[in-house]
C-alpha cells in the first residue's frame, strides 16, 4: 500500500518515507472503519440499531480518522514513543465501539466482534504485553458499557449480559497471546530477513574486494575492465590503465616481516583513492601490483594521474619503513584489442620503469 501511495498524494514531504507509510496504514484501516459505518447503517435500516447510534458511531470514526491524520500530517505523532500511534488507535477504536454498543440495543452481539477487528490492527505493530493492555481495555470499556446498561433499566438480562462478558474475557485475552506471538514471529522474521541480506552483502563485498586492503581485488578489475572495454567500442571513447608495483617491495618484507609489508600495502592502498575520480577504478591486481583504471582518459591525463600517486607515494610516511616509491606502467586501449594485449603493454611499460631504476613513470600507446 505504501509503495502505491506517494509521499505528495499523501500531503507529506516526499524524503519523508516513514511518515508517508504510517499515512498509509492509517488508510489502510480507514477502509476497515468504513465498513464499520456501513455495518452501522444497515444495523440501523433492519431496525436492529437506532439511527442515533448509527450516525454517532459514523461520526466518531470519521472524527479518529481525521484526528489521527491532522497528527501524522504535522509530526506531532514524532514525539510518542510509537510514532505510528497503533496502540492509541486501537484503543481509540474500542472505546468508541464500547459508546456504540450502549445504544446498540439488539444489535449488541452483532457488533461485539469488531472489538477482534479492531485489536487485530495491532498484531503486525505490538508486541504480546501491549495486545494485553489493549485487550484488557476492551474488557474493561465492555464491562462498563453492561454496567450502565444495567443500571438503565431492565432492557439487559444480567445472565445473558455476565456469559457475554465471559466469552469476551476468554476470547480477548487468547487473541492477544496469540497476537503477540504472531508479532515475535514477524520480529523475527524481520531480523532473520535482515541478517541473511546483510551476509548476502558481506558475500558480495568478499567477492570483488581485496580482503587485506579493502581495495577491489584481480576478478573485478577484470570485469570492469570487460565493461570499459565494450563502452569504449561502443562509443568510441579512450581509457588508460595505470599497473603499479611498489619498488623492492620482497626487501620490505625480508627486512622488516611481512606484518610491515601488509601494512604497507594497506596504506599504499588507503593514499590512492584520493587522486583519483569517482568513476576511475582501483584494486590490487595481484602481490604488491595494483591496477588504476581510467575511462574517458587519454595518456596525458593518465600519466598525470600516475605521477600524482608515484609523487604522493614518495612523500608518505609509511609504518616502520622508512621510505617506499612506486613504479607505474600507463597504457592507453587502442580499440579493437584484447584486455590482455592493454595489460601486456602496460606491463612492459611497468617493467621499463624498474630496469629505469624505479621511482618513475612510463608511458607506452
């Protein structure tokens, strides 16, 4: 219902989607409450109900209808603790009902199972102990609504009128155990749905990231390079790869443990990200190779980008070693190739720059 609703057909602030779904609900059981007014008046047209109750209880209802709306409309229902105020509509529902079946007359017992339509509103929002309330509170309206009749007149048979409430103390107190039993099914459901998506998620995330560094790791480098690739035949725009390597990166290991050389790796990982673009694409291809995917740029941008990470790697302080530098390998995709034959090139490039002397980056179209 909510999802067919929208926020402006509901008179709310469109990002407001909580408050647009509690609107919803409130329809919701506004269509029940209508049903109720017709129950009322065909009551009334067999002669079963007096028209006054009738016309009271249609007025009663569209008043709480309008009440409840006026409260989610303006916020002012933010500052309950349950913002969706289900308890206190229900609860507004069964007195009201409880005033109805005063002037029910006959129609009494047709009208008392609408106490159950009412409480059953509650069952998806509150837990066992506040359908207990609500039933309790139902009992009690009831049992005073029998009292005033019986104090009225003799229009109320007093047996008839105590197996009456009897019946209600037995059957309202079950629907409510068995309402907030639903509810836990439903909380927990809820929680069970929610932690299968989020370990769907961490699967997901496992999938195409680089567990030590976070970064995005070899299998999706490559199928983001597929996708650049076919968007680049497609439209016939250039992108560059940058492959980089972090120079004498076995001597950090062999010198300083490889609990440094996974540190390194992780920060070398985390200096990246801010040289680059929100489209660009970085992960770590493979040991202390990483790769830097560019699209929509030529090779004067990329090698522009390569310096500005070879440049930010220099000046870093890197944990427990003193300096580290990197070499990088820039290549530009000259359509109608393989993934491989780019990688190749820029690999070679990569390899030029270390028999160089490292610390540089090469260029090869």
């Amino acid at each position: 219902m909510s999802e067919v609703l929208s926020d402006a057909a509901l008179g709310l602030p469109e990002r407001d989607e909580r408050q647009s779904l509690r609107v919803a609900r409130l329809l919701m059981a506004t269509g029940t409450l209508l049903l109720v007014c017709v129950a009322l008046l065909i009551c009334s047209f067999l002669g079963l109900l007096p028209w006054r109750a009738a016309i009271d209880g249609s007025i009663g209802i569209v008043g709480l209808v309008l009440l409840f709306y006026v409260l989610f409309r303006s916020g002012l229902n933010q500052r309950f603790a349950d913002p969706s105020l289900t308890t206190e509509q229900v609860g507004a529902a069964i007195l009201l009902l409880a005033y109805v079946m005063y002037h029910a007359g006959p129609a009494r017992a047709v009208l008392t199972p609408f106490y159950l339509v009412a409480m059953l509103f509650g069952v998806l929002r509150l837990n066992g102990k506040r359908m207990m309330v609500l039933a309790l509170l139902a009992l009690l309206a009831h049992a005073v609504m029998l009292h005033l009749l019986y104090l009225r007149g003799p229009a109320i048979d007093p047996r008839a009128a105590l197996a009456e409430f009897v019946v209600l103390a037995v059957v309202l107190p079950w629907f409510a155990v068995m309402g907030g039993y639903v509810s836990r099914l439903r909380s927990r459901l809820t929680d069970s749905h929610r932690n299968l998506q989020q370990a769907f998620e961490r699967i997901g995330e496992l999938a195409i990231r680089d567990e030590l560094t976070g970064v995005y790791n070899r299998r999706y480098l490559m199928e983001a390079l597929a996708r650049e690739q076919s968007r680049s035949e497609r439209l016939g725009t250039p992108f560059a790869v940058c492959l980089i390597d972090i120079d004498r990166f076995k001597s950090i290991n062999d010198t300083y443990g490889h609990a440094t050389g996974d540190k390194v790796l992780k920060e070398f990982a985390r200096l990246v990200p801010p040289e680059l673009r929100g489209v660009d694409v970085h992960g770590r291809f493979g040991g202390e190779e990483f790769l830097v995917i560019l699209p929509g740029t030529g090779m004067a941008g990329a090698q522009a980008c390569a310096e500005r990470v070879r440049a930010k790697t220099e000046a870093a302080a890197f944990p427990d070693v003193p300096r580290v530098t990197i070499t990088v390998g820039v290549a530009i995709y000259r359509g109608k190739e393989p993934v491989s034959a780019l990688l190749a090139r820029a690999d070679k490039a990569l390899y030029e720059g270390k028999n160089a002397g490292r610390n540089r980056v090469v260029t090869m179209s």
